[in-house]
C-alpha cells in the first residue's frame, strides 16, 4: 500500500512515501494496517511478533491512509493527513522552482500495483482537489509565466507524451502510429526517441487537452489486485525555454529545463494479480 515518489534535482535525490487508504479488496478482507508515520519516518509493524516494529526515515513520509490518523498498527500518533494539494506542495514546487533556475527535474512515481501512483501523479480528471502532481505542477507552470510576464523575456513550452509497454515505445500523443518508436543516443544530448510527437503549448489548457487525449491511448487492465491497472509505463516530458534579452544590446541568452513527469507501472506477483496470458507477459516485462 505504499507509493514511492522520488524528487530528482541537480545531483540530489529526494524520496517520499505515501501510504494510502485501504481499497475494497482490503476492506472484504479485513486486512490490518501495519504502518504509521511520525516526522519524516516510517514505522512497519510485525504483525506475526507483538511489539517489533521497523522504522525507516525518508525526506518525506505522507500519511494518506485516513483522515482521522487512526492505524492500528501504529505505535504512536500519525502526520497529518496528507492531501494531493500537500504531497504536491512538498514535491513539486520545489521541483518547479528548480527548472525555472534552468535544471533539468525528474519526479517519478513507483511501488506495488494497485499503490495509488496514477492517483498521485495524474489524480481525478474530473475534480480540482483531487488532481495529482502533473496537473498542478502544469498549472503553476503557467501561473509563473503569466505573474513574471517581462517584455525582455520569451517563454517557450514543448510537451511529449509516450508509453513503454511490453518493452515497446509508443507515442501517446499520436495513437494511430502503428509502428514503435526507437530510443537512440545522442553523444551531447543523451537518450532520446526518435519520431517522438512534441506539441507546442500555449497555456494550461493546451496541456490538458493533450493529457487527457494521451490517458485515453494509455494501456490499463483489470488484475486481481487492481481493476484499472496501468500495464505500461507512461512519460510526460516538458521542455521549458526562456528566452532573455539583454536591456540595450543585442545579446539574448537561454535557458532550457526538461521536465520529466513518469508514472510507472506497478511491480506485481503474479500469485496475487492472477495474471495469465497477456496479462502475465506484461506483468514480466513490467518487473
């Protein structure tokens, strides 16, 4: 029940987890929360030896797991409850102040499948309170350009969206390719798909339009373990530009921040997904 959400900036690497409510699953099963979060630590307690807990510290531990902070199997009190609006508050602000310093930023989401890494990286399309890091940090994107609007500076922002699924590339963007794209290396600029769809944007709005028609293409399935479970890894790249001229000169200087924004399919165990056939094929590949 754990989703692990990691903060990639300049050199350092950031890790929060987040533990969410129990789902219907759970509920038919009785099944007992083990976990509580004090501070920035993780406590897992030992359901088979009274008393033994473990206790992991990471930069930020979200408790999502229920609003009263009531587990019991926690040893103590509970962190406040943490919303979508607090997780992203404390992972993506601070991503996005960075690449607006020129960094290149990466926040990926991984864990079990049926962990809540869709949830917290897209959210509910449908509801502003409960949308995920990738539209709110798309949002504020935009809100910064318009607060920070300068005749002397140009903003410039480029979106792609792809899925690896059964170790295949596709283009979200582009459904109708039927042919899979092919990851190349350049020698400067690293890794990077070759045919890759990259559309302009102008607003927030341009930036939904295209979520929302890249998530319809994205491949999920129904397991045992989750019933809308995403059978690919999906990537939401942002190329950010800007663009400055020099008052009284010529001179015009760049800055280019690539963001990064990944939702990874879950890692599962065959034995409880009842993946077969299909279903299992991906599940290897996932893993």
């Amino acid at each position: 029940t754990h989703t692990h959400t990691t903060r990639t900036v300049m050199t350092s690497v950031q890790v929060s987890v987040r533990v969410r409510p129990f789902n219907q699953r759970e509920r038919d099963r009785k099944a007992q929360c083990i976990i509580s979060m004090r501070g920035k630590n993780t406590i897992i307690a030992n359901p088979a030896v009274q008393g033994r807990h473990n206790q992991f510290a990471f930069d930020f531990s979200h408790w999502s797991h229920a609003r009263d902070g009531s587990c019991k199997g926690g040893d103590g009190d509970n962190n406040e409850f943490a919303s979508q609006a607090t997780v992203y508050a404390d992972i993506g602000r601070g991503m996005l102040a960075h690449a607006f310093e020129g960094y290149n930023v990466c926040i990926f989401a991984y864990g079990q499948t049926g962990a809540g890494k869709s949830y917290t990286m897209m959210g509910a399309p449908d509801d502003p309170d409960e949308a995920g890091i990738i539209p709110r940090l798309c949002r504020d994107l935009f809100g910064r350009v318009e607060e920070a609007a300068d005749e002397n500076i140009d903003y410039s922002v480029e979106v792609s969206y792809l899925e690896i699924y059964n170790e295949k590339v596709r283009d979200l963007l582009n459904p109708r390719g039927k042919h899979t794209l092919k990851v190349r290396e350049h020698p400067i600029l690293g890794p990077y798909v070759e045919g890759l769809a990259k559309e302009v944007v102008q607003s927030f709005g341009d930036v939904s339009n295209l979520l929302d028609e890249g998530n319809k293409s994205r491949t999920v399935a129904s397991t045992a373990m989750n019933a809308t479970s995403s059978r690919s890894h999906a990537v939401f790249t942002m190329i950010f530009t800007q663009r400055c001229k020099v008052p009284g000169t010529e001179t015009v200087t760049e800055k280019v921040s690539k963001i990064g924004l990944v939702d990874l399919a879950g890692s599962e165990r065959a034995d409880s997904t009842g993946a077969k056939g299909a279903r299992l094929k991906e599940g290897a590949n996932i893993n």
